[in-house]
C-alpha cells in the first residue's frame, strides 16, 4: 500500500494544498517551521487517528480556521484497487474518520489498516522520559497489530482508573476491590504476555541495525522488566493491598512495565551521545517497521523527520543505503538541508519525488 496523494485544509500551519507522492521516497524540503514536519503528522493522523506530538486535536487546527480536513487516496502496488480516507476535526470536538464515504463507528477500528511507523527527533523521550513512554512505544506497535490488544489495554486502563478512585474513597468496598482485582488479572496476563513476546522479537532486530548505522562500533540491548515477572497480578495486588491504601493508587501491574535500554553495558540515558542515541532509535523504529511487516502482510509507510541531524557521514551513508532498499515500500523523507535532499533524490533510482515547503504551501518540485 502506498498514498498517492493527499489534500489538506485548515491543518496547523497548511491552509490548503493538493500534493501527489511517489510510491518509493519523497524527499521534502524546507527551513526549519516551514511545515514540513506538520505535512508528516497529516499522514500519521489519516493512519492513526491523532498526532504524532500532541494529544489534543484542537493544536492541530489552525488558528484561523473552525475546523481541518485531511483526505487521502492510497493503492495497492500489486493491483488497481484504491481506497479514500477522509479525517474530519472541528473545534467543537467532533472527529469524524471515513473509508470510502462510509463513515467509522469507533475510530479504534481504522488502527492497523494504513500502518504507520515514525522516526522523529522527539523520540529521545523514549530513552531521557519516563517509562510511560516507553509504555506508550509498546501499545502503539501492538495495538496495530492485535485489536485484541487494543481490547485488552484499554479494559486494563479502565479497570485501573475504578481501582485507584476505590481505593481513595474513604469506606472501601473490599468485595468489589477484588472484583476488579480479578478482571484486571485476565487483561493484564495478556498484556504482559504480548509485551514479552514483541520485546524478544525486538531484540535481534534492533541490533542488526544498529550494526549496520555504526559499523559494529558498540553492543546495544533491551530488556524487558514486568511486575508480572515475579508473580501473577491477583498475588501481586493482595500482598499489597495495604500499601495501595495508604498511597490511594495502585503500586504492582503492567501499568509500571519499561523497557531498558543499554549500550555496552550501561543505560542509554546518561551514557550514549547524541549521534549514538538517534542510532539506537532509528535501529528502534526500523525494527518496529519488521515486526508490523512481517505480522501484518504490509510494508508501513516510513516517516523519517529530520534523521540526519547529530549523525556522522558514514552513519548517514549507511542508513541511506538501507532505506534505499525496495523492502522498505514507501519513505517520506525531511531535510533543512535543501543540497543534501537534493543529493538524495538524484541518487534514489526511479519512484522518487522532491518536494518544498514554504510558509504552508507544499509544492512538487521534481
């Protein structure tokens, strides 16, 4: 699957364009706030129904406009079947997404059809934050994956927000504590299960490339760490229930599930330098990329937003020749640098576009 074109109106800073892509890479260029990065979060949203940077949809209106509409024609390389998305968002908070004028009951149900996977300077949250995000990282790959998953996390969620008020409320109601102690076990044995699994098949592939940008140069690894690694959530909730008391919020549960993230030996944060640190999460998202390709059938459009900064030339070099491959379906591509994109697109072999983008307005130079 790859999108063939797009139109835009009242979305942050692009008032309106109508821009068609090459199915190989698109190579977009710009000054920095000229609206590249927003031209990359359009597409996001048509895959996932909301940014990539913001959790509230009203930052992604522009100023002057009342509502943004984001419609986008995609095809099957192996046939001549076409699907339109449309995505609209008003300030009054209705969010309407459709598939060929036909109109979603829950949004929930367009996750997985037009995978998606990012690579963004504000990924560094992934080894500086906290591990909410990591946690985050984790539901937005398995949830393309498995709407089981989907299912499952968003029952966990749900069930953890009733515990926590419960256990704040001042007569605490014991019988319908382990009421949601016992649903909440179902949902997250399933939860950590998947997590441990995608965690495995992570590993190895985020090594491969990371050997590749580096030239073998340091050993990275993950590790996946679970309160459920220990004992089963009911075991886990009642030799704690005291503690959960006093606190008012529960304190064991996948809720508190991380991924560490090492490089010889030692943690990510604090240790690797800036060039390291995007290798590692480029190596991150390209593993993603593998894992959603090989689990559902279909390369993953590839955002790749402003990659090459904190990079040497020979890891630039390196990661260049291998999203060049044909394996990697369609890239879109952001670069300040308007002679290095330049320099890329003249290499890429066919299949390939340049773009600009000034103040809003996205042109198709080549």
């Amino acid at each position: 699957m790859y999108l063939k074109n797009i139109s835009i109106s009242g979305f942050k800073n692009i008032l309106k364009g109508e821009i068609s892509f090459a199915p190989k890479i698109n190579c977009i260029t710009g000054v920095n706030g000229a609206g590249k990065t927003n031209l990359l979060e359009a597409i996001y949203y048509l895959s996932m129904t909301k940014g990539y940077f913001s959790q509230s949809d009203l930052n992604s209106i522009n100023k002057d406009s009342d509502s943004t509409t984001i419609s986008a024609l995609y095809k099957r390389k192996d046939d001549e079947v076409s699907d339109r998305f449309i995505l609209y968002m008003d300030r009054d908070g209705v969010k309407v997404l459709k598939k060929n004028e036909k109109k979603y009951s829950r949004l929930s149900d367009h996750i997985g059809i037009i995978p998606i996977v990012m690579v963004s300077p504000y990924d560094t949250c992934l080894i500086n934050e906290s591990g909410e995000e990591r946690r985050k990282y984790m539901n937005f790959i398995l949830s393309q994956l498995d709407r089981e998953y989907l299912r499952r996390i968003q029952n966990y969620n749900h069930l953890l927000m009733q515990r926590n008020k419960l256990l704040k409320s001042y007569n605490l109601n014991k019988d319908l504590l382990y009421t949601l102690n016992y649903q909440m076990e179902d949902n997250a044995a399933y939860i950590h299960s998947s997590r441990e699994e995608f965690s495995k098949k992570l590993l190895p592939l985020v090594q491969k490339y990371y050997n590749v940008i580096s030239g073998g140069s340091e050993e990275v690894f993950i590790n996946y760490k679970s309160d459920l690694q220990r004992a089963d959530l009911s075991s886990l909730l009642l030799d704690n229930e005291e503690k959960d008391r006093v606190l008012g919020f529960t304190t064991k549960g996948v809720q508190r599930d991380d991924l560490v993230f090492m490089m010889d030996g030692f943690k990510f944060k604090g240790s690797g330098s800036q060039g390291q640190q995007k290798s590692f999460l480029i190596s991150l998202k390209l593993a993603q990329f593998e894992i959603i390709k090989e689990l559902n059938g279909l390369n993953p459009l590839l955002l790749l937003d402003d990659v090459f900064d904190k990079l040497d030339i020979n890891r630039v070099s390196s990661l260049l020749s291998m999203v060049s491959e044909r394996s990697f379906g369609q890239i879109f591509l952001t670069d300040s640098n308007k002679i290095r994109t330049s320099d890329i697109f003249n290499t890429v072999q066919g299949e390939s576009a340049l773009l600009e983008v000034q103040e809003g307005v996205v042109n198709r130079i080549l």
